[in-house]
C-alpha cells in the first residue's frame, strides 16, 4: 500500500443544510447568522446540478402491482413496472425482433415545460405558496402541459394552485393562469395568479374519465419567474382510494417504438456491417437459464467466408436489465478477410422531449484524492464525448460505468472489458443519441476454426429518480454479480490486518513477527476476519517489485507461510496473500526459465495468460501454493500497464489479437481456481483500483479500492463515488486518530495498526472497531448522498445507508478543517414518513432521538459536531 503526495482539492457546492441558529440559516462558530440563500443562490449550473439530484418517492399508486416484484427482491431497491416493461420492449426489439409500443400506463405526460417538472419539491426542498409548506403535488413552470393518466376511473380532483414563493419569485414576481380539462373540456380556470397571493383550492369532478390535463399559462406576459405549484395535488378514485399526482411517473410524449436492426456493428473487407448484415443467414434462439433470466443467441453466417458473428444476451425478469457479448468464429477452410472498428454497442436512442441528455460518468483511479470524482457533460445538438482508459487497465483514469439522464428517465449502459476500451455518446440534431463502444483498437483475420470474443455491454433502464436507478443497479450487482464463495455474498463487516506498513510490506517480516501481530490483534480484543500477508513473502533480490519467483521465502520463513497460517487459523483467523503473477521481472524463475512465455522475453514483462500452456502452468502452481501453504483468500494485483505489450506482439493483420488472449485467459486462469476451490474469496486489485470491470468483479471483490489510502478528505470522496456503483469494496489505514479512522471505513477495512506500540489508544480504536461491526451490515442496503460531492476542505460531506426491509439504516456525516459551521440538518431518504424512528449519536448512545419520518425526510436530521474537523456517525431504526 503506498501513499502518494497529496493532490490539489476541487472545489464545489455542498448541498446540506448547514445551520447552527435556526432553520435555513448558517452561522460561523462565533459569527452572526447569515441566510443560506447567499451561499447557495441559484445559478445556472448549481441549478443544474440540483435538478439532476431531484429526488422523489417511488409511485404509491403501483404498490400492488409491485409486490411481486419487492418479494423477489432480497436486497435493496426494487424497480418499477414502468422500467421492467420498458426493458422488455427492447429486449423483445433487438433479441426476439418484435416491435411493441408501451401501454398507455397511469402517469404523467409532459408534453411541454420550462425545465423537467418537480414531484413533490422543488430542488429537493418543500414547494412554499404564500408562506405556507407543501411536501406533495408537482412544480411547474410555465408553460406546462400535462396530461394525467389514472390506473382506474377518477372521482375528483382537488389542489391548492398558487405562484412558488422562492428566492427567484420573491416580490410579486411571476404570473400565471392555471387550467384543468377533462374530457377535451375546461373544467376550471383560475385567476391571474402572482407570488405572494394566497393558493386556491381546486376540485373538479372528473366523473369516471381515466385521464385529464393540467395546464399553466403565463399571463401574457412571458415565462419571467412563472414557477407554479400544483400543491396537494391528489385524486380520489371511483373506488373511494386517493392517488397523489406527485407519486405517478413522470413520461415524455410517446416516442417511436425501439426498432429491431443489429446493436453492434463491424468493418469486414472494407465494407461496414451495415451494408451486408442483412444478407448474411440470421438464427435466433433463446432458453431458460433460471426463473430470473433468459439467455438469447443472435446468429449472422457470412455465406462466402464462412465467418459467423454470435451475440449471447442474458434478459433478467426481475430487474430493467440486459446485456450481452459479441463472438467472432471463422468456420471456413480460408482466413477471414480483416475484421475492424468492432464496436459491442451501436445503437441509438430517443429521449422524447423530455428534457436534454445529460451523461453522468467518474474518472477512473490514479491513486489520488480525485479518483472516482464525479463529472458531467451535457450533450446538446452535434455534441460528442468520447472516452477512455489508458495502458490497458479499465479503470484507470476512466470509469466505464455510466449513467444517461433525459428529464425523468434514463439509462445505465456499462461495458465491461479487462482490457483498452473507448466509448462515444453522440447527439444528432433532434432528439437522438447514438452510443458506440468497444475494444479501442480492432484490426485482424481469423484463422480457420479461431474465434474470439468482444466487451460485454450492459443496459439497465429507468425512470424517474436517477438515484432509484443507481440502487436498483446496487441490488443487481448484489442478487446476480457479487462473487459467493460457498453460496454467501462477502459478509459485512469484513476486518482483516497486515503488517505492511512496519515491515516494508513483508520483505522485513517474518514468520515470529506475522505470529505476534496476529495474536496482538487478538489480544486487545480486535477480533479479525483475516491476517493479510502482502507482498514480498517470495524469494526477491531487490525488494518486493522483483516478482517472477512464485515459491516462499524459506529463510524467513521456515517451512513456508504454513506455520503462520496453522496459527492464524487455530485462532479463527483465515488467510489472504498477495500475489501479482502478470508481472514478471528479469533475474527471476520466470524470466529466466520460460522467456518465451513473457510478453518482453528474459528482460521481463507481461505473463502471455493467453497462452494456453502458460495458463495451465499458473493454475497448477498457484493452487499448489494456495493448498499447501493454508491461504483461504487469493489476492492478485497487477501494478503495470499492458497494453503496449499487447500491441507489440501483434502483427500488421492480428491488431487487438493478443489482448483478446489474454482478457479471456485472465478470466479463465479466475474461473479455474474458484472451481478448485469454491469457498474461496478473490480479491481484485490493480495499483489500487484499476482493473474493477463489471466481469472482474463478479469473480473477485475490491478489497483495496485504491492505493490512496489515509488522507481522510479523498477517502471520503472515494466512498462518496464509489457506492453509487459497488457495493463492496475496502481500503485501510495506519492512522490511529478517530476522525482518520473513520473516515476510512467501509464494508471492508484493513486495519495497518503498529501492534508493537502499547502507548496507542487501543481501547478508542476497539470502540471503533465494535461500532463499525454493529452498523457495517446497512453497507448492503440502499444508497443516498446527503450532501454534494466536494474535495474542499471547509466543506461538509454525508451519506446513508438504509435497509428498506428492515426500515433501519446509518448516516455518516464528515466536517472537514475548515469549515466553519457547527451544525446542519440533513434530510434522509428511504423512510416511511408516518413511522417513528429512534436515532442514536454512537457517541452518545445514551441520549437517543425519537423523530418522525416526516421530520427527517424533510427538516432534517439535526447533527452537531463542535471539533474541526470532527466526524459524526448516525444509526436508526423505526419504533415498535
């Protein structure tokens, strides 16, 4: 684990509410109270931003078509309806070739607004007319046109309209008309409407119509500040039950129903896929994998040359998703003509007029304080954003995981390859965005019988809240990818300790010192999952990067690493050791006994894992070490860049060949090990965290999500990011302040403590230690920044994790050097707002709250931390 110097931080807005005098207000420690509209006026970008992380509840009215899917849902948020179905249409386009339109559903229509429609808030906050608060009904601005669709036959329709009282409409500023029409008819019309005058009350018969439109107008006299509120907008049904209008879905006017060309595409002999695809014999088939997935084949025969292009898709029943990956097999007696420009995606889609495409995406890791940080881009007409990683790691620099926002819906597209990829989101001058990527470089034959494969692709649709859709991503990642050794997820909390940091890793180390750390642990009452032994346990000549020499260190460690692990494991302790079989240094066992099977030869390299014999060669030897030496987790890391090794190895007419070998090695080499041993655990690491593809990590978990480790202020950051995506990852720390301590736990922790140093105050880090055990298990459960994401260091940071099923959950909010405020008031997510819920302050586990839900959705959870920085950490649960 290495520390690099620190990087400069960003700057950004935080989103709490930061207020130690009362509400809505910021005050200095000392200072008089200022108003929080000075530091959070709106400008365009920050209104951008806000917009994009408008949040809203999932739609009531469909609970009882959901309760199907929330009892297939074991973990997190479940998803909608609306984004099953929109899903199956097309899966049903592109795998089975049906073009279907989708049922008009109960929702929301907008079919013109200036700027995406608000359920329930207005940026995230409570809608106010004339100083009275509405948590319920839509804001609007003019001009608005809606169009409400009912699940069955409506009574009544009733409101309070009225100009939004803001910082923007302040004064009198805005004029409006509202408009209600049922059946093609006025039914009711208000008068010119200004801020400040008092809501009026609407009810309107609806007499049975299934669907009826609100309207607001601008008085004539432009849109200036026309920001309008359809506050406690609900419907009672013929049935007697009320539906809140802020609760339905919110849809852009139909669009075109998905159409059934290819979704990849190719250069062969010259001519692009497009031209001949349809020419070539075409097969489909589909079969029933489990209850939950159905696996589809695509077949296009080239008849002249034989070449045969399959794509294998997966479709889950019980989540908006879909992926697959593309093979190409020469089945003719002759080599192919050249196949380039392969690209695993290449398809378009339509947003409707639902608001502009906005592409969310993070930067990869760099060991830095900014990994992972959060970017956004938004692709208006003829813009195109092109992105990728570098050297060969896939998340390096660049993150290939991607979230595309258009108003109330959107798309998660990933692309998963271990190797170089690139990826292209590109706007026309309407209302499409074409999305092509794949393995950046292409360009080869295939020789008679040869066949490789292509990056997976993955699609996962949604709508409304592109929060929701980010935790329905976490409960996919945790029902159908995370590994399970012995059929278990990775439990958390997940504590394991290395010597790493006092002994050089473990050139230093040996088997008495790895004997005592582990007892020590054991002794002040840190009871570990794991005793970590890093790199450097090997037979070296200059320290642990001279890697090649995969046997044990005998001089230091008499008969082998077994003795520490006999030890460890009477104690309860399993084992994890580093390995790093991909890079192979000159003077070493490898290089000097096998350079032909190192991309570099004698001088050193790349392991060739594409090579079949060398493949066998490492299974064999790797799981030997694994039996022989007691070692219960394989950690393997790979600190150097592959790809100008790949690409020095092919020749003019087989570019792209040999990283095709080695991704599709790598993986077998994985999948040969955990045959061999199917309880172990894998841990994935790459100078951190730079090869964390979607299919790495359904075979390994992120132990140590990157080698910036420590700096509490990117620490946070990173956990700020990456939970948005993975919901298991790890890093560690030596530092033994709580605040440094704290800001570095997650569902996994290596604790780097000196066990030699009794002055520490170990009985404060066991306090530590048990609170993170007690509150560690909400890691698997729903995911919800309370503040923005900030590198700034007079800035706040929170989160929470909650458990919908058990109606429970943690906060863990963060106050930087700098800041000079005391206090804030963050808003939850998740909780049922007629519940009571005891909070507790862990460091005050005497003094318990009792706040309602509706307190906490909407004021706020009250927090208090006096020191700079400081650290607050939060649970809760809902009252019997």
């Amino acid at each position: 684990m290495h520390i690099p110097p620190f990087t400069a931080v960003q700057n950004n807005v935080a989103a709490a509410r930061l207020q130690p005098c009362g509400p809505l207000l910021i005050g200095r420690s000392g200072a008089a109270c200022v108003p929080i509209v000075s530091l959070f006026a709106a400008s365009a970008r920050r209104t951008r931003r806000r917009r994009a992380w408008r949040f809203r509840k999932e739609a009531g009215t469909m609970a009882g078509i959901l309760m199907t899917v929330v009892a297939q849902m074991a973990f997190g948020a479940a998803p909608t309806p609306a984004e099953l179905d929109e899903a199956r249409r097309w899966v049903a386009a592109k795998f089975e070739g049906i073009q279907t339109a989708p049922e008009p559903a109960a929702g929301i229509v907008v079919f013109a607004n200036n700027d995406p429609v608000q359920p329930n808030a207005r940026h995230g906050r409570p809608m106010h007319i004339a100083g009275i608060e509405y948590t319920r009904g839509l804001y609007c601005h003019a001009e608005s046109r809606l169009l409400v669709r009912l699940p069955g036959p409506g009574a009544r329709f009733d409101a309070v309209a009225g100009v939004d009282s803001n910082e923007q409409t302040s004064g009198g500023r805005g004029s409006v008309v509202f408009h209600v029409r049922v059946g093609g008819n006025e039914a009711w019309t208000s008068d010119v409407m200004r801020e400040g005058m008092a809501g009026v009350p609407v009810s309107v018969a609806l007499n049975g119509a299934t669907e009826f439109h609100l309207d607001i107008d601008d008085a004539g006299d432009g849109i200036g500040c026309d920001q309008a509120d359809w506050a406690d907008a609900r419907v009672t049904l013929a049935d007697g039950s009320v539906l809140w209008i802020g609760d339905l879905p919110l849809e852009g006017p139909a669009r075109m129903p998905y159409s059934t060309d290819p979704f990849l595409s190719f250069t062969y002999g010259g001519r692009p896929s497009s031209d001949f695809l349809s020419s070539w014999k075409f097969e489909r088939s589909s079969r029933k994998l489990d209850e939950n997935r159905t696996e589809y084949t695509l077949s296009y025969t080239d008849p002249d040359t034989g070449l045969v292009v399959r794509c294998i898709g997966v479709a889950y029943a019980d989540f908006p998703t879909v992926e697959w990956t593309p093979h190409f097999k020469n089945t003719g007696a002759k080599d192919t003509p050249i196949i380039e420009n392969i690209r695993a995606v290449d398809t378009v889609f339509d947003r409707g007029t639902m608001g502009e495409y906005i592409l969310h995406y993070h930067k990869g890791d760099n060991c830095t304080a900014d990994s992972f940080e959060p970017q956004e881009t938004t692709l208006g007409p003829k813009v195109v954003k092109k992105i990728a990683n570098t050297g060969g790691r896939p998340t390096q620099i660049a993150f290939p995981y991607f979230n595309i926002s258009a108003g109330n819906e959107g798309l998660i597209f990933v692309l998963s390859w271990a190797g170089q990829w690139d990826a292209a989101f590109t706007r026309d001058e309407g209302v499409r965005l074409s999305l092509k990527a794949g393995q950046e470089r292409t360009h080869f034959i295939l020789h008679p019988g040869e066949e490789v494969r292509q990056p997976m692709a993955v699609l996962q649709f949604w709508k409304g809240d592109r929060l929701h859709a980010q935790n329905v991503w976490r409960a996919w990642m945790l029902a159908h990818n995370l590994p399970r050794p012995g059929g278990k997820l990775p439990p958390v909390p997940h504590l394991a300790a290395c010597s790493s940091h006092q002994y050089g890793e473990m050139i230093n180390a040996n088997s008495d010192t790895q004997k005592f750390f582990v007892d020590k642990y054991l002794e002040r009452g840190l009871m570990l999952d794991y005793w970590w032994m890093d790199a450097g346990w090997y037979w070296n000549k200059t320290g642990w990067p001279n890697t090649g020499t995969w046997e044990v260190d005998t001089n230091r460690f008499p008969g082998g690493l077994r003795p520490i692990s006999d030890h460890a494991h009477a104690k309860g302790v399993k084992i994890i050791v580093w390995f790093e079989p991909e890079r192979v240094t000159a003077g070493t066992w490898l290089a000097d006994n096998h350079p032909e099977w190192i991309l570099g030869g004698k001088d050193g390299g790349l392991l060739n894992l594409g090579n079949p014999e060398v493949r066998e060669w490492l299974t064999n030897h790797v799981d030997k070490l694994l039996t022989e030496q007691g070692i219960d987790l394989y950690r393997q890391d790979f600190n150097m860049d592959p790809l100008d090794f790949w690409r020095k190895n092919d020749t003019e007419d087989r570019q792209g060949i040999t990283e095709i070998r080695h991704v599709e090695g790598y993986f077998q080499y994985w999948d040969e090990l955990r045959r061999r041993h199917p309880n172990m655990l894998i841990d994935s690491c790459a100078s951190g965290g730079r090869r964390n593809d979607l299919e790495t990590l359904r075979r390994a978990v992120p132990l140590l999500r990157s080698d910036y480790i420590m700096e509490p202020t990117g620490n946070q950051c990173h956990t700020w990011s990456l939970s948005h995506w993975f919901p298991f990852y790890g890093t560690g720390s030596s530092k033994t302040d709580t605040y440094l301590i704290r800001s570095t736990l997650c569902p996994h922790y290596i604790a780097c403590w000196d066990q030699r140093d009794d002055s520490i105050d170990w009985a404060n880090i066991k306090r530590i230690v048990d609170q993170w055990k007690a509150f560690a298990p909400h890691y698997y459960g729903d995911y919800y920044p309370l503040t923005e994401y900030s590198l700034r260091n007079d800035q706040w940071i929170a989160w929470q994790f909650h458990r919908a099923g058990e109606n429970e959950g943690m906060v863990q909010v963060f106050r930087r050097e700098n800041s000079p405020y005391e206090t804030a008031r963050l808003p939850l997510r998740g909780l049922d707002a007629d519940k009571t819920y005891a909070v507790t302050d862990l460091d005050k586990p005497d003094a318990p709250l009792t706040l309602t839900g509706k307190e906490l959705l909407e004021r706020g959870l009250p927090v208090g931390i006096e020191r700079k920085p400081g650290e607050g950490f939060f649970v809760y649960r809902e009252t019997i």
